[in-house]
C-alpha cells in the first residue's frame, strides 16, 4: 500500500483523498439515519450532497433543512469543514494534535496542497490555519446566535454554529429554509455576519499569516512592506466589492421583484451581500432568478472569478483576474514587462494564469453543453448554474432542484473538477526540470489579433 502512495503524485493524492470523503459522505448520507423521515433518501441525492458539501459549493436538490435528521447535518457540517480547509490539512491537523511526526513526504504534501514554495515553517503554518479558522467561525456563530437564538431557542445556538462553519468556508448551505437568507434580507446582523465570514475565509490564509507577521513587528509603517500577493489579492478584492455592489445595485434599482422597494441603505445592503456571496458562497438574500439579466452577468462574472488562493472559496481566483488584467495593460502600453505594485510577474505566474482561466472556460462550456443537451432548460438558467458550480459558489436560478439523474451527475462532475481544477493545475504547470523541457526549440512568429 505505501508503495502505491508513494508513486502517486501530490497532484493525484489530492484528487484521490477528495474523491474518498465524497464516496463516504455520500455512503453516510445514504444511511437511513442521516434523514429526517427514517428512511434513506435516493443515492444520487446523497452523492449530490456529499460532493456540494465537500466541495463547498451549495447547490442542492434535496432542501437541508427539512430532509436531513441532526446525525445527517452533522455529517454535511464536517464534509464543508473538511472540503474548506482541506483533506490533507485536516489530516495533518489530527496528526499535530496526536503529536504524531510529520515526515518530509507530509510536509511536501501540505506544501503542495496549499501550492506554497517552502517546506519551512510548514507545521507552524498549518498550526496557524486551524487556528484562525476556529476563532473566526467561533466569533461568527456567537454574532449569529443573537438572531437566531431568540427565534429558534435552543436550536439557534446550531443554527448558528452551522451557517458559521457554512459562511467561513464559502459553502452557502444553510439548515434556517428552503429560501437561503431570504428571510433576513433587511437583518443588518445577518447580514455583516455572513458577508465578513464570506471575505474571511476568501482572501486566504497567507493574508493572515502576513498581517500577523506585521502586528508583531509593532511598526504601523510595515503595512507597506506586505507582501505582493497580500497587496494584490486586498486590491482585487476591495475592487469586485466595490464595482460589483454599484452595478448590481445600478441595475436592480427599480426593480420591484428584488430591491426596488428598499430605501437606499437597504438596497446598499442588498446589493453588497449579492457582490459578496457571488465570491464564492452562495447564500441568497434576493431570489436569482428575479434579478435582471444585467445583474445575472454581473454575478456570472463575479461568480467565474470567486475568491483568492490559500483560501476556502472557489473560481479563477482573484490573483489570476488581476495577473492577467495587468498583463494585457502591459501589452496594450507596449511593455517589456509585466508589473504590479514595482513588481514584476514572472512569466510562469502568467501562464498558470492562462491554464487556469482556460481550464475553467473548458469546464464550464462542456457542462453547459451537456446540460442544455441533456436538460432543454433556458440558456441562461443552465449557464448560472454551470459557472455556479465550476466556481463552487452554490447560487442558483431555482434550477437545481429539478434535475434529472444525468443533470444531477453532469453538476456532481462540474462541482469536482471545479474544486481540484485550480490545485490541479498549481502543481500540473509547475517548473519540470526533465530532459524533455530542457530542449528549447527555434522561435518562430504568428499573427495574433
């Protein structure tokens, strides 16, 4: 056995160790246990669960409130913690926490699941993860129990504890109704809770790590010296917000079915949480499919692009939007180089960039494909759900839920590809120092444009 492990890659570990707790998770959920009328729910519902829930994606065709018992939310709750942080690093959480040594192929593992460039400090680093996440996702549940408490009693403290667990880890499952946070679309807590929990978890750890490093420097100046991919991933970040809470709330302003009978703060809320949640979590304060068609691409977009890397939300990732945004300023102004904040990006950097990017347009067209084939659904409704679960955000135009059996397998596929594609590809386009690649070939001009 170990020497089967040994001659896989980090790359297929991965891959492998995510398709095993989805088979398991959907085995628990199939149990007659996990539902809330004693009897076991149909096996592709479970599978579709299980891989939303690992994923961290949010779509679901069964509601989770009403079709699974206490034992099956637990099950959905530990599925989202582990596909949020990640199967290799809760594992080597267990290890830390079993004082178990972490041997070097452990360490190059974490390493590559994070697509870090060092061993060192590595355990400190996972340390450091666990850490941040148990004081975030404690701090919002405590802020969502005086909400959900007084409405639900006792049974608001797990209310509370899950969509913690759910928001912090970019998955959008909640265990409140059948209509996400509609409910509390005007509920300013719920709503600063949730969003914060959203750009928390999506930034990525090592914006943590770099702030922390600052903090105890006792410099305020520091601040300038954060790192280039701190700078860039708060840059992009502050711009999607920004950008997309005007558009959408400049398209949905009159708009009777979503915000247009709001006052101006609440629509500002309203359309806030939409640029949010798009990036990658998938709760929903207004119904999708009522929004206009201008506000469904902006949310496409943001959707495609999702959160940052080192993090628990989905998509392109906010680096490569702003990478290769740079770049092509770069070559529009005739530029040698590519530089942001008196940086230069390598060329690798680009190019993973361009894999990623390509890699998740392929993903999403051939599901897109498949499923207006297989499904005769609208165009646009088919397209939000695709993009949705390539980027693993969970938002969806009422669609899910009437999937068919090849519908549901053909999402269950977009929903893993789209989850291990970025990692995938970290490690797939890494530098190769084979004999192969050492051989240059001649150059040659094309036309381009």
């Amino acid at each position: 056995m170990k020497r089967i492990i040994k001659s896989l890659s980090s790359v297929q570990i991965i891959m492998i160790t995510f398709l095993i707790v989805i088979l398991f998770g959907s085995f628990l959920l199939s149990l007659p246990i996990s539902s809330a009328t004693g009897k076991s729910v149909p096996y592709v519902d479970a599978l579709f669960t299980a891989t939303t829930s690992t994923c961290v994606t949010g779509l679901v065709t069964l509601p989770v409130a009403t079709t699974w018992s206490f034992f099956g939310q637990v099950v959905i709750l530990i599925l989202i913690q582990i596909g949020g942080l990640g199967v290799i690093t809760v594992c080597s959480g267990f290890m830390i926490l079993l004082k178990k040594k972490i041997e070097i192929d452990d360490r190059i593992l974490i390493s590559d699941s994070f697509n870090l460039n060092s061993l060192s400090g590595i355990v400190k680093f996972v340390k450091k993860v666990i850490a941040i996440t148990f004081i975030i996702e404690t701090l919002g549940a405590l802020s969502y129990m005086t909400v959900f408490i007084p409405e639900f009693g006792v049974k608001g403290i797990w209310i509370s504890v899950f969509n913690s667990v759910s928001a912090f880890c970019n998955a959008g499952i909640d265990i409140i109704g059948e209509n996400s946070l509609c409910n509390y679309v005007l509920n300013p807590v719920v709503n600063v809770t949730t969003m914060f929990l959203i750009i928390l978890g999506g930034i990525g750890f090592l914006v943590y790590i770099d702030f922390e490093k600052i903090i105890r420097s006792k410099n305020r100046k520091s601040l300038r010296f954060l790192t280039l991919h701190s700078k860039v991933v708060l840059c992009a970040t502050g711009i999607l917000i920004v950008f997309g809470t005007i558009l959408i709330m400049l398209f949905e302003y009159s708009n009777p079915d979503t915000i247009g009978g709001y006052s101006f703060f609440e629509k500002l809320m309203v359309s806030c949480f939409q640029s949010v949640t798009t990036r990658t979590a998938g709760f929903a304060t207004v119904i999708q499919e009522n929004l206009t068609d201008a506000s469904s691409f902006i949310s496409m977009g943001l959707m495609f692009v999702g959160g940052s890397p080192v993090g628990t939300a989905g998509g392109i990732k906010t680096t490569t939007l702003l990478v290769l945004s740079i770049c092509a300023l770069s070559v529009i102004k005739n530029k040698r180089t590519t530089d942001i904040f008196n940086r230069q990006i390598s060329v690798d950097i680009i190019k993973k960039s361009i894999a990623v990017v390509i890699t998740s347009i392929f993903i999403t067209l051939s599901s897109t494909v498949l499923l207006l084939y297989f499904s005769g659904a609208g165009f646009i409704d088919v397209l939000y759900e695709t993009i949705s679960a390539t980027a693993t955000v969970g938002l969806t135009r009422n669609f899910t839920a009437s999937l068919d059996t090849i519908g549901k397998m053909i999402i269950i596929m977009t929903m893993y590809f789209g989850r291990i594609g970025p990692i995938t590809l970290a490690f797939a386009f890494g530098v190769n120092k084979s004999k192969e690649n050492m051989i240059e070939n001649p150059f040659e001009e094309i036309t381009i444009g």
